[in-house]
C-alpha cells in the first residue's frame, strides 16, 4: 500500500527551503546583473572607436542630448506649440510645419506655431 518512489531521496523541509531560497538567489543576481548592464548604456558599441565624435548611434544618447530625431545632424533649436515639444532642429520643425500633415514627431499632435530657442 505504500507506494514510494526509490529514485526520489526524502528531503526535509528544511533542505527543500535551503534549495528553493539558493535558486532564487541566483536567479535574482542573474536578472540584477541584465539590469545593470541595460541601464549602463553600453550600447554594443565596444567602448569607443567609432570617429563619430560627441554624436553617438545610442538611442538613449540621441535621446538624451539635444541631437535633432529628425536628421541627425543638427541641435534641437526650437519648440511646437501648443504641446511644447523640443524634438527637432529648426530646419527640419519648417519642413513639417510646412508639410500637408502638421503634427508634432513625438504626441501627433497638431502644431499651431514653431518657436525658436535662442541659448544665452
């Protein structure tokens, strides 16, 4: 009537905890060390090289900084209203504006006005 598995050993309840609590542990350093290797920027880049100067191929750095999303090349220099978004250089905010589909690159959102910035 009692049927046990020879193949399996008994553990205790303490041994099964030990084994659970160590997996996890590991599991929670695996997933912490992809976090900080995520959020360090390192983006493949092989840590420089490159020639590209101050204007990098990171999204996050492109982001960051003040690099027009449109072309790349230019600083962002001026504003959409009415949602205020700071994404593009002049150049390209005049192409938009002036394009049949006026919306802001970032929300879609209908620009009434460009506003340049002018930095001291």
């Amino acid at each position: 009537m009692g049927h046990t598995l020879a193949c399996y050993p008994a553990l205790s309840l303490l041994a099964r905890l030990v084994a659970y609590v160590s997996i996890l542990t590991i599991i929670l350093i695996i997933v912490l060390i992809i976090v900080r290797y995520l959020e360090s920027g390192d983006c493949g880049g092989g840590g420089g090289g490159g020639g590209g100067g101050d204007k990098s191929s990171c999204s996050e750095e492109l982001y960051d900084r003040t690099v027009c999303v449109i072309c790349y090349d230019e600083e962002r220099n001026c504003f959409y209203v009415p949602c205020g978004h700071c994404a593009t250089c002049y150049v390209c905010a005049q192409r938009i504006f002036n394009s049949e589909n006026k919306v802001c690159p970032v929300c879609r959102r209908f620009i009434g006005k460009i506003r340049k910035l002018f930095a001291p």
